[in-house]
C-alpha cells in the first residue's frame, strides 16, 4: 500500500514536471536568464573591436551616477509616475461613478471613455500629434481663439514632458475605470438605502461609504499604475524622441537608445538592472503589505 | 437642488465623454479632408479619401497587416498551450516544489519583457530568430499572467468531475482535455481579447527584433511611416493611422460588452 502511494506521488512529480516544461524553459529563456545575464554584463566593459571588454565591477553604474542626463531622466520619470499615477486614478474613479450613475447617453459615455485603451500607443501618438502641432493644431487653433499665441507644445523643454503625460492619462484612465466599474458593482444596495434614510448626502456616502470599500482596488490599480509608468514609452518615439534637450526622456527610452542607437549595452544593462531593483520593491510591497490588507475583499 | 447637482454632473461626464474620444474624432475628420481643409475645420468642406489612397501606397500595408494577424496567432496559440499545461500543474498536481516554482512565475509579473530588451535581444539572435515572427511572439508565449488566470480557471473545476472522468478511464491528458479546457472556457475567451488587443499594439519590442518589411507589424510599420522625416502631412498620417486600428476598434464597438468583461476577468484575480 505505501508503496502504491509512493509510486502514485512519483508519477505525479513527473507529470507536473513534463507540464511545466514549456513554461519553464520559456521563463529561463526569456525572464530568468536575462535578468541575471544584464546583471552579469552590467559588470564589464563595452566590448569594441580593438578592446575586449574587460571587468569593471562597479564602474558602469559609477558611470551612471556621474552622468547628468541619468539624473535628468530619473527626475523625468519621477515626474511622469507622480502625475500620471494620481490624475488618471481620480479621472477613472470619476468616470466610474458617473458610468455608474443613472445619467442620460451612458452607454456612450462609458464607450468614450474606454475606447483610448483599444488603441496602439503609436496610434494615439498620432492622434495627439494632430492636437500638439504648432500653428496647425487642435490645441493652437483653439487658442487662437480667444487670441493666444502660438505654442510649440512638444518643442520646448517647459511642456514637451506634460504633453507626454496627458496623452499616457489619456490612454489608460479609461482602463483602470473597468476596474473601479467592477468594484462598484459589488457595493450592496442596502448600504444606498440605509444611508439615503440616515440622511446621508450623496457626497457623505460616497466619502465615507463607496471610497473606503474601494480601497483594494485602488491599490490594485496604483500598482498597475506604477507598472505603467516605467512600461508607457511608445509615444515617446513618435511625439518628442525624448527632447528637446532631453526634457521629456524617460529611463526605458534611455535604456533603449543606449543600447540600440549608441550601441553601449553595458551601460544599459546597469539601467536595466536598477529598473528591476525598483520593479522588485514595488512587487515586494504588493505581495507582502498590499496582499495582506486587502485580504478583506 | 438635487436635480440640479444631478445635472450639473450629468453635463461633466458628457463634456468629459466628449474631450476623451475628441483626439479620434478629429483624426477621423481629418482622415477624411485635404490637408488645408482639415485644419480649418470647415464643417461643409468636401469629403475625399484622397489620403487612404497615399497612405496605401506609401508602405506595404497588406504585408504589416498580414505580419500583426500572424503575430498574434502565434503568440495566441502558444499562449494557449504553455499557459493551459502550467496552470493545469499548478491548480491540479500534487509535486515537489511547486509552491517554489509558483513564486517564480509569479516574479516575471515583475519582470517587464520590455524592461529585458537589450539581453532578450541577444537571446533571440543567438537562437537565429531575429527578424522573424517567431521571434517576436516567443518571449511573450509563457505568461505568467496566463499561467495564473489557468491556474485560477482550473482550481474552479469541481474535482468530482476530475474523479468521474478518471473512473470512466481517462488519462491525465484525456481529463485535462475533455474536462478541464471546456470549462474553462470563458477564461480563455477573455485572455484571447486581452492577448490579441495587447499584442496587436505592442511595438517597442517589435521594434527591436523585427528589421524588414516582412516581419514588421502594423504599429512599427505606422511609426516609421509617420516618422518627421518622410514629411507625410497630417491628413495622410491620420488616414494610416485611422486604417491601421479600424480592425480592433470595430470589434471593440461591436463586442465592447465581451470585451469589457475580458479586461475585467483579467485584472481581477
């Protein structure tokens, strides 16, 4: 009999193992690998053709620290998570409440607000391209208007980063909306109606009653928001290529131009790998405190 | 004073409505009128499609359409197979350090694929797969996001079944396959929306591995069709841009509901 469990165990392991395979050799592939390999190149010099490289310990990230546009780019991306993280969480918690909400045309409200999420990041670069062009541009005519001049919103250091930022808000508010959609849907009606016969406003009930319950997911959506906003480069590509004079580059498009357009892998390797130092704290954060207080939902 | 706070609010989220899906209506106006008309916005200007017609002929459109349906084929059916045997494992065998292996596939959730580009890229090189579709489809086909929305599928599966299915003389393939996949169905239908939608606008990667116009998908070929420096004017940019999410955006209006709901089965977990 115990040797009949035994054996039965045995086969387990193996069939688990034999599913597994695909995955595993796919993640050592393409995840594991390569993390640890950008770790291992970070630590040598450019190979060149007269040179090999060489080991540098420290020095590319020492290099880094010393280089002004890193900094210039940390401070960049700083930015754009600090903005894009809160504006497009409010915007989505007011979409939702109002999709929610009995208000005339919703059907087409909640359309127009999903609809950027459907979109390539390249596309809605387009798009805004046609609303930031000097002189010709949605955003200049409408100035014109009311007599403003003309503005070179991607062309001048003041305002090409916050033209990248209102397009990413733009593109993912509708997103995190589904999940607030979600969350609202869940809310019991009892507590509508016991804090209608209280006497409660509608501005009470949300505050203290629909905010408070909503708390998990607007942690989820924080942390998918942060996720973001090292992830939601594409439009640099099309709207500023990271100028003018570096204003409106961020670390992913740094690491991407350092290695394929000056071709020095190291010193992207050494980004890649304080990227995913960063990423691995905010992953910490989820799974041990996150996780642990959201255990209610 | 209800009602009018009611209204107030009801004007806000139309006027909201309104900014949100302004960029695309005007690309679609644009779209539609010569250069000069566009930007004037003369409502009684007349329509052309003038600019699909160059836009058409200024890049091999068909081929990039072609190369992003394979490309999220690929991606979808290898998806479908890694992600369906992992998260069988995971949900329903019992073996040594799988707890240990779960955490794992749980940190490439952290992982970018788009933070690896500089090593993924030399991977997929020495693997001779640069400029291929494969190659851009591969680091993408063992989602750890699919292998825990499986995972979360199959745990739902009652085990009953599980033991009728064996009873009646079903091996393990045999039970995964008749029981576990129908089941699962509407799990499947929702990570296929997901998975199409992220990959037919995913580009920086694409970018990277692919390098001719054979392998190039749509949101590569768009930007370097747009690039400043071929000097396509406005309205041409807008009629290519327009053409190249019409597919999407038109199953998004006709199945939004599905495809709301998908979003939803994949965010929460």
């Amino acid at each position: 009999m115990a040797d009949h469990v035994s054996k039965e165990r045995r086969r387990q392991a193996i069939y688990g193992w034999i599913l597994l395979s695909p995955a595993a050799i796919l993640l050592t592939t393409f995840a594991f690998y390569p993390s640890l390999a950008t770790l291992w190149s970070s630590l040598f010099s450019r190979e060149t053709r007269r040179r090999p490289s060489e080991f540098k310990g420290v020095e590319n990230y020492t290099d880094l620290f010393a280089d002004p546009t890193f900094w210039k780019v940390i401070t960049n991306n700083l930015m754009y998570a600090g903005a894009t993280v809160p504006i497009s969480i409010a915007i989505a918690l007011a979409m939702a409440l109002w999709a929610n909400s009995k208000i005339p045309a919703r059907g087409f409200i909640r359309t127009a607000y999903f609809t950027p999420t459907v979109l390539p990041m390249i596309a809605a670069a387009n798009l805004w391209l046609f609303f930031y062009t000097p002189g010709l541009g949605v955003l200049d005519q409408i100035g014109g208007l009311f007599g403003l001049p003309s503005v070179n919103w991607l062309g001048q250091p003041e305002t090409a980063l916050w033209a990248v930022i209102i397009v990413t808000i733009w593109k993912e508010a509708g997103f995190f909306m589904i999940f607030y959609l979600a969350a609202l849907q869940t809310i019991p009606e009892d507590l509508k109606e016991a804090a209608d016969i209280e006497g409660c406003s509608r501005w009470t009930y949300t505050r203290r009653i629909v905010l408070p319950l909503l708390m998990p997911t607007t942690l989820f959506i924080m942390v998918n928001a942060l996720i973001n906003s090292v992830k939601l480069i594409d439009h640099l590509f099309i709207l500023t290529k990271g100028g003018p004079n570096d204003a409106s580059k961020l670390i992913l498009y740094y690491i991407w131009e350092m290695a394929f357009a000056f071709f020095d892998a190291p010193h992207a390797a050494a980004m890649t790998i304080l990227v995913l130092v960063v990423l691995g704290v905010v992953a910490g954060i989820k799974f041990t405190i996150l996780d642990k207080r959201t255990h209610y939902q | 004073m209800k009602t009018l706070t009611r209204n107030i609010e009801a004007l806000g989220a139309l006027l909201l409505a309104i900014i949100w899906i302004s960029p695309l209506v005007f690309a679609f106006w644009a779209a539609f009128h010569t250069t000069s008309d566009a930007v004037n916005f003369n409502i009684t200007s007349p329509w052309t499609l003038d600019n699909f017609r160059t836009a058409w002929a200024g890049a091999p459109w068909l081929k990039y359409f072609l190369n992003t349906f394979l490309l999220v084929t690929v991606i979808l059916i290898g998806q479908f197979i890694v992600t369906t045997l992992a998260g069988f494992a995971f949900a329903q065998v019992q073996f040594p350090g799988r707890d240990f292996v779960f955490i794992l596939v749980l940190m490439q959730l952290f992982i970018l694929p788009e933070v690896l580009i500089v090593e993924n890229y030399a991977m997929v090189s020495r693997l001779g797969l640069f400029d291929t579709i494969l190659g851009v489809g591969m680091p993408y086909m063992a989602s750890a996001f699919g292998i825990f929305l499986m995972r979360q599928a199959f745990k739902g599966v009652p085990i009953e079944l599980h033991e009728a299915a064996r009873v009646e003389g079903c091996g393990w393939v045999g039970i995964l396959w008749r029981v576990y996949v129908p089941l699962a169905r509407p799990t499947y239908l929702a990570y296929a929306l997901v998975s199409v939608s992220t990959h037919w606008n995913n580009f920086l990667w694409p970018l990277i591995v692919t390098n001719s116009p054979d392998t190039r998908p749509l949101t590569v070929g768009l930007s370097i069709f747009g690039a400043p420096e071929n000097g396509v004017d406005i309205s041409v940019i807008s009629a290519a841009t327009m053409m190249s999410v019409a597919p999407l955006l038109i199953a998004f209006l006709i199945f939004q509901r599905q495809f709301v709901q998908a979003f939803l089965r994949s965010g929460i977990k």
